[in-house]
C-alpha cells in the first residue's frame, strides 16, 4: 500500500503528453520496497505507458570521495540489473541530478522522484519540478512515518517525538506489494553510462580519491539483506544488552545502507518486528523513533549542518566556556591523523578512517572529545562535521548531523556545569574503562 501522506505535488502541471513515466531515482537507491518506484509503476500503467529510471551522478555531490562512489556505484549496478528483469530501462548519466531530470523529462507524461531532506537535495527538487513541463510528485520511501506526518514542527527530542511516531506506525507500518509494469521500456534508446565495470567506470569520473575504498563492505540490497539476516539471527537477541559495548559490537551494520537507500527502513522495522527477541523493542526504537529524530531535525532546522543550528543553551552555555583553559589543544591534521594522547579516540579515529564506520557508543566519545581539544566550539563543530563527512560511509547523512549535534547538546538536557562544556553532558576515559573492557577495542585499532 502507498499511503497518501507519502505523496506530494511538486508541481501543477497537467498530463499532456509523452511516451514514458519517468522516475527521477536519487536517494531510494533500491528496486525493492521503494514506494517512489511503485508508484510510478501504478502511475505507468494507468496511462498505459512504459517506465523508464533516471539517475544522476554528479562529480560534485557535497564532500563526496571514492568511499562514497565507489559503495553507491555497486549498489546502482544491481538496482539496474534488477529493473531490467522488470522490464525496466534505467538511464545513468553523468551530470547534475536536477538538470538531467528536467532534459529526461521532455518526452515523459508524468515524473515521480524520490525525497532528500538535506538543504541540497530538496534545492535540486525544488529547482527540477519548477522546469518540468509534466506533473510532478515527490513520493517518500527513506523513513518509515513521512517526516511531515509524524510532526509539523521541529521536535525537542525523542520523548516528544515518539508519542506522534507510535500514533501514526498502525497506518504506516504496512508492506509494500511490487508489481512489474505492463510495458516494458528496454527497448527505448537512451544514452547513459555502462555500469557493469564500476572500477573502469571510476577511472573516469573527476572525484576525490583521496580516501580510500572499504574492502569489507560491499554496496548493494542484496549484501544489506544478508547483512540483516545475519543480525537477526545472530545479534539480535543480544542488541538490547549489549548495542552501546564497543568490544561486543552487536550493531545491525544498516546505517551505510540505509544512508545510500540501498534498503528500505521499513523492509528492515518489517523483519525485525516479526521477531520475538528481547532486542526487538530497542532496535525498532534506534531505527524509527530515533533515526527519524534526524530527519525532522534536517528538515525543519536550516542550520542543520552548523554550530548555530544548536538549541539556544546549548551555545550559550558553549560558548560561555570558550575562556576555560584546555590541558589539550589538537589541531585538524593531528586529529585526523589519531595523534592524540587518548589511546581510546585515536582507535575510534582509526576505526572510521579504515572501515568506513565507528561504534555509535564511541562516535558520541569521539565528538565530546573533540569539543575539549579545540579552541572554540564553532571551530570544534566544524572539525566534527569534516572528520565524519569525510570517513564514514553514513556521512552526509541526517543521522549524521543529528548525531554531531548531539554531542553538543541537541536532543539532550542540562547537566551539571563543568569546565568547557558548560552544562553540556561529558564524557571521559574512566566512565569508557568502567563501562566496558575498552583496552580490548584500543587493541583492536591500535
């Protein structure tokens, strides 16, 4: 079922035309459970029409690297095989998103694009829909409850979230049935770029290489899926005990999938809710109440992505405490670089710089940190956002920046006041060893 609250005119032109539906695909990287796709497979055949994909690359997505290409580009080469056996043409091309969806649309009666929440994507959206001279509706398929359905404001925190999720999850927690359309596009011709040699196709592509690619991870739905099982039958049980012990690592691994909509979260909620486990409830609460935290924070707070997006408190009270002496004063290059006295950060650090990921426990460690050891907070912020952007395969991300606020007082209360931080929570090297056996991760990325 596509809920109507997932569905949103961009634009109020009228069919009058064309030899296709188009679906401008950009954030639901996926072929299953995509309610964007489905929709316009409906939309496809009630005009009698055949659907073709477009996807845009862009070589100048924000703060994107080989990481980041070379993960989206594995899972693109499947969605497009899977189309395929569909019925449906997926057109790849190099060149801005926005702009090659408004070129793709001159032919097609109806586009239907998928939702981003970043300032960016919803400039591109914004920028298409205005162009295009066909209908065109935004569905949304990256959250389980449609961020402006689940609250029309931007929320204090979980708590005064979760009662408006839980409220709306018996209408929105429903599966999706898939259909192939009743025309197949395959045959229409399109220029677009091959993508069945990601490596050869990389050597052509103006990006930054600086940062290099994780060989244990693989892009893709069918790798994510695996990966689910695997958590379901074998970390499941253990989540709710043990998701904040960086030694036990019982995290389900989603987060770079779901970052690049190479899954749906509401094909995972699904999985995981038919499971009687003891980890059910906690996950379900990470992936839906939490994560979609994120996305209202995004998307009603213009200053997301900056210092001055924090509550008012937060930066008083930060700010207040630009004064206060610092035993330690770290500069970009040594933090990047892991070159701090703390044996504990610079594992985290080399953990995100190897594998693309580091342990939700201890990215909250990692951004108190560096809050102590820079000068002020505004730069201490910035340095957060860069580390994270340029590292972790789930940056870029609205759990991301979420999660980067987080350490600087959003989403949190008061504490007691202390040094630098105000009365923004703190964090240290004695509660890591009380908490957990901690040199044992030290070890694991020393």
């Amino acid at each position: 079922m596509i809920q109507a609250g997932r569905i949103k005119l961009l634009n109020t032109k009228k069919v009058t035309g064309g030899s296709y539906v188009l679906y401008w695909m950009q954030a639901s990287q996926r072929s299953e459970y995509n309610h964007a796709l489905e929709f316009a497979v409906r939309k496809a055949d009630e005009l009698n029409l055949p659907l073709v994909v477009y996807f845009g690359l862009t070589c100048n997505y924000p703060e994107a690297n080989l990481r980041y290409y070379l993960f989206m580009l594995q899972g693109l080469e499947e969605v497009k095989a899977s189309l395929e056996q569909c019925g449906i043409k997926m057109v790849v091309r190099q060149e801005p998103p926005d702009e090659g969806a408004v070129k793709m649309s001159e032919n097609a009666a109806l586009v239907v694009c998928d939702r981003g929440y970043l300032a960016f994507q919803r400039r591109w959206r914004k920028h298409a829909s205005r162009k295009i001279s066909a209908p065109c509706l935004q569905v949304e398929s990256d959250v389980v409850v449609p961020v402006e359905e689940a609250s029309s404001k931007e929320e204090y925190s979980a708590a005064t979230l979760r009662p408006k999720i839980y409220k709306k999850l018996p209408q929105y927690l429903a599966p999706l049935e898939a259909r192939a359309p009743k025309n197949s596009s395959l045959s229409m011709e399109f220029e677009g770029l091959l993508l069945k040699n990601t490596n050869e196709l990389l050597k052509t592509l103006d990006i930054d290489m600086s940062v290099m690619s994780v060989d244990l991870l693989t892009g893709g739905n069918t790798t994510a899926k695996t990966i689910l099982r695997n958590f379901i039958e074998q970390r499941l049980d253990s989540y709710s005990r043990f998701r904040n012990d960086p030694v036990r690592d019982v995290l389900s691994g989603m987060s770079p999938y779901l970052h690049f909509g190479q899954i749906s979260p509401l094909a995972v909620a699904l999985e995981v809710a038919r499971v009687a486990s003891p980890g059910t409830e906690a996950y379900l609460e990470e992936l839906i109440v939490r994560r979609e935290l994120s996305m209202n924070f995004v998307y009603y707070n213009s200053n997301y992505h900056s210092f001055h997006g924090l509550p008012a408190w937060a930066s008083r009270v930060l700010r207040e405490r630009e004064i206060d002496s610092r035993e330690y004063i770290y500069s970009l290059e040594e933090l990047e670089k892991a070159k701090t006295h703390d044996q504990y950060w610079n594992a985290a650090q080399k953990e995100m710089v190897l594998t693309g990921k580091m342990h939700g426990y201890m990215r909250m460690y990692w951004g108190k940190k560096i809050i102590e050891w820079s000068a002020e907070p505004v730069e201490a912020f910035r340095r957060c956002i860069y580390l994270n952007n340029k590292y972790q395969l789930d940056g870029r991300d609205p759990n991301s920046y979420a999660g980067v606020a987080w350490c600087f007082g959003k989403h949190d209360r008061p504490w007691a006041a202390r040094p630098v931080f105000g009365s923004v929570r703190y964090m240290n090297a004695r509660g890591l060893k009380r908490k957990f056996d901690i040199d044992t991760y030290a070890l694991r990325f020393g």
